[in-house]
C-alpha cells in the first residue's frame, strides 16, 4: 500500500512537470508567432 502511494505521487509530479512543460512550449510559439508576425508585418 505504501509503495503504491509513493507510485501515485511520482505519477503526479510526472504529470505536473509534463504540463508545465507543454505550457511552456505553447507560450514560446506564441512568442515565436508573434515575433514572425511583426516581422512580417515590418516588411
């Protein structure tokens, strides 16, 4: 029971990190489209 208590927190953690991560990548291709997008636009 324990061991699988401890199992279900890293399974959390796991998930937190990979939802962070994937936050993060949206929020650099936001970034990076609306840098393409100025750039664009300078043009």
């Amino acid at each position: 029971m324990v061991l699988f208590e401890s199992r279900n927190l890293s399974y959390k953690r796991y998930f937190k990190s990979r939802i962070s991560l994937g936050v993060a990548i949206v929020i650099i291709d936001i970034f990076v489209a609306a840098g393409r997008l100025q750039y664009f636009s300078y043009i």
